[in-house]
C-alpha cells in the first residue's frame, strides 16, 4: 500500500523511483575484484585508486586474505573504489547531472557508513578522487582511534528494539547502527560486549563483529578531529540526485551540509534503518546495491517484504545487463514523457514547512529563499534552484512534509 502521500510525490518521480545503495565496511569478501577485473580498464583503475589511496588496492582485493581485508585502514578505500569503479562501469547514473537540487529527482542514492563517501561521489557532491582519498584518510584515522582503546561491535539480531536498546545501555554499551529489518549493532568495551553475549535480550541473539573497534562512537573521536581538520579544503557541489543522510533518513540539500555529515557521522550512529523508512515513503520500484553487495539488499528484502520492490545484486559482471536495464527503464521514460514545462521544488527533509511570502506569479532569481522546513533536529532551507516563476504552492505554512515531497511549481525561464 503507497503511503497517503503518495499522490502528491508522482509530481516529482511519476510513479517510478530508482535507488542506489552503496555498501560500507564489512561487505568486503575475499577475491571480491577477481571476476570485476576482465573489464575493460579494471585493473588500471585500482591501481590508480590506490595510487589514491596509499594501498594496493588491487592485491588486496584479488589475493588478500580475510585479515587483511579486514584492516580498516584499506578496507574503507577499497570498499568505496570497487563501488565506484562498477557505477562508472554502468555509465554513470540515469537523470540529469548538472548540480541543482532539482534535477536527477528520480534516482535516489543512499550509503552504508563509509558507503556515504560512495553515494557522496555519485550525486556530484565530491570527485572520485576527492571521495577515494577522504575515505583513505578516514580509513587510517579509525585505525588509529581503534588502536587508542581496546573495543568491538556485536551484531544483535531480532527481539524488542525498545528492550533491546535498554539492555546495550545497562552494559554500557551504544546503538552503532541501527540497520532495520530487525538489526542493530552494538559498539563499545570488550566487557560489556561479553555480557551482552552472554545475557542476550530475549528473543535475540548476538554476533560478535570481527572488527577492530566501536565505530559510530565517542571512541572514534580522534578521527572525527582529523576528519575536520581537512574538509575546509575540499569544495563541494550540491547534490544533484536525492541523497540520503545516514544521520536521519532525510535527503541533504547541499553539498557543505553532506560533507559535514560525512564527518559527524564518525561518531554517530547508522540509522540505516531512516533510510530504509524514507525509501519505501518515497514509493521506490527498484533497487541496485553496487558491489560487494548482499548485506544492503538483504536489509531492504527484510524491511520491505511483500512491497513489491525489485531488488538487484550485483555480485558480478553478469549482473551489469539487468542493472543497465533498469537504468535504461528510467531513461526511456523520462524521454517518452518528455520534460514538463514546469519544475517542482522538494523538500529536502523532513518536518514542518514554513513557504516564504512570494506570491504566485513572482519572477524569482536562481538561489531564492522559498522557505524553510523544520525538523526535530534542525532546519534546512529551501531556495529556488534556477531562474524561474513562482506558479503555485503546493503547501501551507505547518505542512507535515516528508523528503522530496513537492512544495511548489516553478516555470523556468527560457532565453530567448
């Protein structure tokens, strides 16, 4: 069942949405490049990213065993490189690239963790190799903070999620990610991890991670410092397709906000499972987790069993056809429909809308104040993203406002 909004959303994506999940730490597999590498141009590009990253990426994934994969100083670069590697291998994304909020609405791209550097580079927000060498860096810095204090992560899976949460905090223990589909994991000291396992919440059972320490915490906080000590150099562009935020679930309308989310997420929880709330309110149709894939879609097939949602793995070069397929589906029916002569302003979040006193008919400059939206934690801004006409509001003000709901038509202006 489309949720109760729905009707207004088919303004912005005509009943037809595609996502884009990028995977994080902890899908690496060992020879996880091997089959990639028949590809055209595959093993220069890994040499390359490595010559990025200052790993050899390409050994690492052709031959590396389990442990050294594991090491999270090259696992992140490595995650994120193969990641980009299969999306430029797709030819890119369907929709428009030029970087305004309001364009390439019907590809929506969410990460995993340090997935979010990946989703990052695909809406336009940073460089490939902006992309590759920040997550080196995080990659190197987490290792670090790991090595400050002897912590893990335990998985948890299924049981109350309220009692769930009640147990971790009486062992001193934090919610790392919470994933959804029944998941959440638990990240802090080595001894309240052991009492976790043995004294699981009911109806639960718990999994230690092999990782090397409580990412998504305060213990991480040396490298969230780092982090912040270089992203001023870096000039991002605003995304220029829905980007999700692990922080909330909520589309991130710039790209200054999406860098500083990239960097506060270090020590702040996944809420991969907001971003599987907002996918599904968004009415997506299809999805493709890019490689080494398998942990997302199994999270989404969980959360959205029944919703009638094709789900493509690419666990190899023989899946490229069906997700070329997919993306060609979104293409041709952008072309058959033809562009309309008026454009929709979303909200980039979720919350309470607040339009501007413009009133319809006003001429308004690219980069005008429309509004802003009002959430439990913060308030974005909404602005027009190319010259146009106020044609109508779609709102009022305290509208209940989701991410990419439509909020107003704009007639763009044409030169003459």
């Amino acid at each position: 069942m489309p949720p109760a909004t729905a009707a207004g959303r088919r303004l912005w994506h005509g009943g037809r949405v595609l996502a884009v999940l990028a995977p994080g730490q902890g899908a690496q597999k060992p020879g996880m490049l091997t089959d990639w590498l028949e590809l055209p141009g595959a093993e220069s590009f890994f040499r390359w990213a490595g010559a990025i990253a200052d790993a050899d990426l390409l050994t690492l994934g052709t031959t590396g065993d389990a442990e050294a994969i594991q090491d999270t100083a090259v696992t992140q670069p490595l995650v994120v490189a193969m990641s980009l590697f299969v999306a430029r291998e797709l030819g890119g994304l369907p929709g428009p690239v030029a970087h305004s909020p309001s364009a390439g609405r019907d590809v929506v791209i969410a990460g995993h963790s340090v997935g979010e550097l990946t989703a990052a580079a695909l809406a336009g927000v940073l460089s490939v190799e902006a992309a590759i060498a920040l997550t080196a860096v995080r990659g190197r810095a987490m290792a670090a903070a790991c090595a400050q204090t002897p912590t893990g992560m335990s998985a948890v899976l299924g049981g109350d999620p309220d009692e769930v949460l009640a147990v971790l905090e009486r062992h001193g223990l934090a919610p790392a990610n919470l994933n959804g589909a029944g998941q959440i994991v638990a990240a802090g000291p080595l001894d309240g991890l052991a009492a976790l396992k043995a004294d699981p919440p009911a109806k639960a059972r718990v999994m230690p991670l092999s990782v090397a320490g409580a990412f998504h915490t305060p213990y991480m906080a040396s490298a969230r410092e780092e982090l912040e000590g270089l992203v001023d150099g870096l000039r991002p562009a605003d995304p220029s397709r829905l980007l999700l935020s692990n922080s909330d679930g909520a589309a991130v309308s710039t790209g200054a906000e999406a860098v500083r989310r990239l960097v506060s997420q270090i020590t702040s929880p996944v809420r991969f499972d907001a971003c599987l709330a907002t996918l599904r309110d968004l009415g997506v149709t299809a999805v493709i987790e890019l490689p080494p894939a398998g942990a997302l879609a199994g999270l989404a097939k969980r959360e959205w069993k029944g919703a009638g949602v094709e789900i493509l793995t690419l666990s190899g070069p023989a899946d490229l056809d069906r997700a070329r397929e997919l993306i060609a589906a979104e293409r041709g029916r952008a072309e058959a429909e033809h562009l309309p002569d008026w454009r929709v302003v979303v909200a980039p979040a979720r919350g309470t809308v607040s339009p501007a006193e413009v009133a319809e008919g006003t001429r308004l400059p690219a980069g005008s104040p429309l509004g802003c939206i009002r959430g439990r934690r913060e308030e974005v801004n909404v602005s027009a993203a190319y010259d146009g006409v106020l044609a109508e509001w779609l709102v009022q003000e305290g509208d209940l406002v989701d991410a990419g709901d439509p909020i107003a038509r704009l007639y763009p202006e044409v030169s003459a």
